[in-house]
C-alpha cells in the first residue's frame, strides 16, 4: 500500500477542492431553534414550519408575495426636506439616513404600491421595519397621503400594513405631526366611500398606534404581534399594578374587542381578498379566474364558412 497515493494526495485534493458554504443558508427560528433552510422559508413567507413563529419580512417582499404573480407598480411619494431641524445625537441624522438606504435599498421607512389580489384591485402600503424601526418620519406621512389619494383616484381599497416603534425622533415635532395628518388621509377614504384595511405586524406601537394604525375599518393583527401606545415596563410603573399575561399581544386585544381578526401571514392573501370584495360589493373571487382569450369574429366567421375536409 502507498501511503503517499493513497492518503496524502487525496487529503491534499480535499483541501484544494473544499468549498466554502455560505452562512445564509439557514435561519434558526428564535421561537423553537429549529434550523430552516432559506428557500423553504422563503417560500412560506419567513413563517417557521415547524411553530409558525412570524419572522420579520422586508416591505417588498411582503408586497411581492400580496400581489398577482408579484406584479405591482410603485406610488412615487413625494420627497420631504431631509433633515429639518439640522438633528444630531450620537451620528448626524442625514448619515443616519444614509447607511439605513445603503442597508435596505429604499428611500424611506414605506413603499405604495397599486396592483391585484386574486383578481381584485387595490392600493397598498407597507412599512418596512428595518429601516430605522419603521419610526413614522414626514416621508412616511407623505406616502399614507400619497396612497389615499391614488386609492382615491382609482377607486380602490386601501390595505396598510404598519411596523413601527413610533414618530421619528430625528425630526421631533415635524414627525408628530404626520399623526393628524395621515387622519386626515384616512377620512379622505371614508368619504369616498372606499374600505380603509389596516394589518397590524410585530411591532406597532408608539404614534402610530395612536393615529393611522387603530383606524382601518377592519383592523387585522399577524399572530403574537406586539400592538399599543406606551411599553408595558411603563405601565406597570405608572399603575403600579403587574400586568396580565400575553398584554398588547395580538391575541390579547384580539380577545378584548380591539382587533376584527389574528391570521396567519400565509392566509391573509385569501383572507384580504374575501373582505375586500365583500365591502366592495363584489361576488366572490374564482381560482384560476382568467379573462377569456381574445377572440377575432371575422377571423371566426371565415372558420365557420370554410368547408370542412374530410
């Protein structure tokens, strides 16, 4: 036996020929540790299969998979003055700004977005939670107005999904202010006579809870969302009191009156669709409901005429 041939060079050749896996192949569910490979988890919309646990989803990813085949076309949403009140903490606000595009890929904290759902049209809006916490800043306010206004326009329902820790504190009052703004754009719906649909994801607290977030004609909650205004450390201390089990979750206010529905991220495509068509007076969505094929009658009328060959 020769050792050389037989164990060095193979050893060798392995080392040579050792390829590197990369690290985003697989995602550790932080609810049950199970280990998720990346496509099986993309495709049931980064929702564990093993518990369901809902993890987060990018806004455009979320709207890829709201929509028909994943068509939409995007809402331009006019830009604010960026940095108003010259704000800086521990980093200057415009650079804040910067690595949260160069990390995310969008403008803001919000994308709108016009397109079907099983056949049924609608504008939709969606927060994007990892751009510096979905925090509801003037470019925000500007895209839930210019969502309402397109919903208008066209006639169509309006879904918002919200992910948010609150106003911006980068832009202080300026971002408080998109509170009674995006009221206002709501209103515009409701006189319009058009459903205004809010789907509350983990997390929706702070502002937003407090204005555009709680004021959807129906108000749906993804599983175990965190949903409300104040954290609940601070209400312990102001109450004085502990606070019950599973509080500001999305099942909890579901239990106490303060949400219509809990589903899963998995079922809410049908689930929209069924409400939304309801409210719009619409019969009931078809599978597979096509338009016909285009038909030419002259193209038609020869065939008819054209002898047949035996």
């Amino acid at each position: 036996m020769n050792w050389i041939t037989n164990y060095v060079r193979p050893t060798i050749n392995s080392l040579f020929s050792r390829r590197e896996v990369p690290d985003n192949l697989w995602t550790k569910c932080p609810e049950c540790g199970t280990m998720l490979f990346h496509r099986e988890l993309a495709d049931n919309l980064n929702v564990c299969t093993n518990c369901g646990h809902h993890m987060p989803i990018t806004a455009r990813d979320r709207l890829t998979a709201l929509f028909d085949g994943g068509i939409y076309t995007e809402v331009k949403v006019p830009e604010p003055v960026t940095d108003p009140l010259q704000f800086r903490d521990q980093k200057k606000y415009t650079d804040r700004l910067k690595d949260a595009r160069k990390k995310t890929g969008e403008r803001d904290a919000m994308l709108v977005a016009t397109g079907e759902i099983t056949r049924t049209p609608i504008v939709a809006a969606v927060q994007d939670f990892s751009f510096m916490g979905g925090s509801m800043s003037m470019y925000v306010g500007n895209a839930i107005v210019a969502a309402a206004e397109e919903a208008v326009k066209l006639g169509r329902p309006l879904v918002l999904f919200s992910a948010a820790g609150g106003a911006r504190m980068q832009e202080g009052i300026l971002g408080l202010m998109q509170m009674p703004r995006t009221t206002i754009a709501v209103q515009m719906l409701k006189e319009a006579g058009l459903p205004y649909i809010v789907v509350l994801t983990h997390p929706t607290t702070g502002g937003v809870t407090a204005s555009y977030a709680m004021l959807g004609d129906v108000q749906i909650a993804e599983p175990n969302a965190l949903i409300g205004f104040a954290g609940a450390r601070v209400i312990e201390q102001t109450i004085g009191e502990k606070l019950p089990e599973g509080f500001q979750r999305a099942e909890y206010l579901l239990d106490h009156g303060m949400l219509d529905r809990v589903t899963k991220r998995t079922n809410l495509k049908d689930e929209l669709t069924t409400i939304i068509r309801m409210l719009m007076q619409l019969p009931p969505a078809v599978a597979g409901d096509l338009p016909p094929p285009h038909i030419d009658s002259h193209a038609l009328e020869g065939a008819e005429k054209a002898p047949v060959k035996p």
